[in-house]
C-alpha cells in the first residue's frame, strides 16, 4: 500500500502559533487540498518514543496547552493525536516497539503520595481532550495502555493498527486507571469487559478491541493513516457549528436520562434551523452544489 504524502502547511497568519515542544510535535494538514479556506486538521504527535511516548509531566502539560490552543483557533476543524513512530535502534540494541502511549510515566510515580497526585491529576490532560469541542480522532499504531488507553477513550473515535494493543495494566503497579479509564471504558465496552481488563492486567489483540467495540476501525499499519485522514476529512468538512452540536448532544447521552436527552435533541435540533449553516446546507443540496459553511 501506498503511503500518503503529508502536505503540511506553514502555520496560518490568523492563527496563533501551536504550542510545539520537543514532546508534542503539531502538523497542521488543509482540509480541502484546493481550498485553504476550508480550515486545517491538527495532527498532535505525542513525541518520546524511546519511553513508548509515556505521558511525563511535560506530555501532560504540552496536551493541555494543545487543547486550549485548538479550541481558541477557528481554523482547527479536527484534532488527529498519534504517538510516535519508533527511532531506528543504536548499533546492537533491538528496536523499541510501536506505541501510540504505553501508559503514564511510571517513573514519575515513585515515592508520590495522595496530596502529589491529586494536585497533578486536577485538570488533567485526559479531561482536557475529552472537553473538547471540536471533533477528535486517536490514530492509534501500536501499545496503548493505561493512560494511553484513557487518551485514546477521551477522542472521539479511534482508528487502529492491526498490530496494536489495548490494556489497563495498572493492576500490577498496585493501581487503577486514574484518568477517566474505569468510566469512559465502561461507556464504551460494557461494564464487564470494563471490569475484566481492569482487573485482569490482560492486553486485547486489535482484533478483539474491535469485536467489542473499543476501536472503530482496524487497518494494515500502513493504511492507517491514509484511512484516518479521510474519516477526518469527511468529518471536518462539515459546518464546524453542526459538529459541535452534533457531539454535545451525543454526549449528553452518557449523563442524562434518556427522556431528557431526547428532550435536549428535540430542542437543539429545532435551534439549528435558525442557523445559517442550516439553509446553506438544505440550499445546497438542492441546487447540487458544495456547501461554504459559515460556522453559524
Ligand atoms: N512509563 C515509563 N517508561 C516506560 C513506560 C511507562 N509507562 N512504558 C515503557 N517505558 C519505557 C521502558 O522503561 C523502556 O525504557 P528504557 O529502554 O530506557 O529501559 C522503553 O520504554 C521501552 O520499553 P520496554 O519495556 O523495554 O519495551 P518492551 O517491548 O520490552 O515492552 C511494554 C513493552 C509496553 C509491554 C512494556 O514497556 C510495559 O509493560 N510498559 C508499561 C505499561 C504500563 O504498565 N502502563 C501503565 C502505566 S500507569
């Protein structure tokens, strides 16, 4: 299979620079390659793949400031967040494996107490993504375990690799996922499975993760990407004001009950016919044209 060429784009004059640091690395990709109008997709790397981009202090902080950044730019339509790809091996060294995130810097976790850990998981990055308005895709090629795992359940939808693996190894550090794991896994796979990988430790091939619906989609590595960025593609290239309406609603699902939720459709439905973006849609439709949404 053919790998797609990156067109990555210089960053826009209206928009503020992307907070780019050594660990968090941000590509800007033009939704429509014709049209720069049409707003960009942010491709988030999370970049430490000798430690199989564990999140360390500086990770965490660098996706919050990502999350903000992204949310304050109109340009951004979608966020697409990948780990990095392992460097070649020094001479005699095997090679590292493929990650997305393999978890939490277990490093930082040595001699911490309760008081440390509730101060550096207040606000954290896991609820940064998942507050996002915007649309988020997690472009997933290789482990992603315990907070890579929560990074990948905070996005919207996850596009994987078929050598990919998924787990909540915390068990065995005599812990359990502390970054929204135990919820948005049981949200997303069901309660047992939920309780299984929790309390088992137990990586899922690509495979099963896919069976039961932890990921959207598996492909070859080296389709991965081309796939993802046409789901992104396709998503982004709707009126950005739909999207975030369409995703809050959907969300709402998970916390209310279900007469209100419906209530709740029923009542920002109706809102978005007051919408510009409503008549140019129906509009274009009709007359068989693209529509140029407004974002209102
Ligand atoms: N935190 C800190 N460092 C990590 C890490 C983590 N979560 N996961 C991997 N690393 C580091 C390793 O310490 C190693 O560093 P080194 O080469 O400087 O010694 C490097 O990444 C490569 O990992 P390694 O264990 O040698 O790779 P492997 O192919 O033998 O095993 C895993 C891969 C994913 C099975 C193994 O790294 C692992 O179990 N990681 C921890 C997973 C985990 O418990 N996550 C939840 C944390 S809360």
């Amino acid at each position: 299979m053919m790998r797609l060429d990156i067109q990555v784009q210089p960053i826009r004059p209206n928009m503020t620079a992307p907070p780019v640091s050594e660990v968090i690395i941000i590509e800007e990709i033009q939704v429509d390659d014709e049209n720069d109008e049409k707003g960009v997709i942010a491709l988030v790397c999370i970049n430490r793949p000798n430690k199989l981009n564990a999140l360390n202090s500086d990770i965490v902080s660098g996706l919050k400031a990502m999350c903000s950044w992204a949310e304050s730019q109109n340009e951004i339509r979608l966020v697409i967040i990948k780990g990095a790809e392992p460097l070649l091996p020094e001479e005699g060294k095997r090679a590292k494996p493929n990650a997305f995130v393999a978890g939490a810097d277990i490093s930082e976790f040595t001699g911490k107490k309760s008081d440390d850990i509730r101060q550096s998981f207040k606000d954290n990055a896991w609820e940064a993504i998942w507050n996002l308005s915007k649309p988020t895709i997690a472009m997933i090629d290789g482990f992603t375990l315990g907070g890579g795992l929560e990074v990948a359940c905070s996005c919207d939808i996850r596009m994987a690799s078929s050598r990919s693996k998924f787990g909540t190894p915390e068990i065995s550090l005599g812990l359990i996922p502390g970054g929204g794991g135990t919820q948005r896994l049981s949200h997303l796979i069901g309660y047992g499975k939920a309780l299984e990988l929790v309390l088992s430790g137990e990586m899922l091939s690509a495979n099963e993760a896919l069976k039961v619906g932890l990921v959207n989609h598996v492909y070859e590595p080296e389709e991965l990407l081309e796939a993802t960025l046409k789901l992104a593609r396709g998503i982004a290239s709707k009126s950005p004001h739909t999207l975030k309406i369409g995703k809050k609603v959907v969300r709402a699902s998970l916390e209310l009950p279900i007469s209100e939720g419906v209530a709740l459709e029923a009542e920002e439905f109706a809102q978005l016919f007051d919408t510009e973006d409503k008549e140019i849609g129906v509009e274009a439709f009709l007359n068989r044209t693209n529509p140029n949404w407004k974002g209102k």
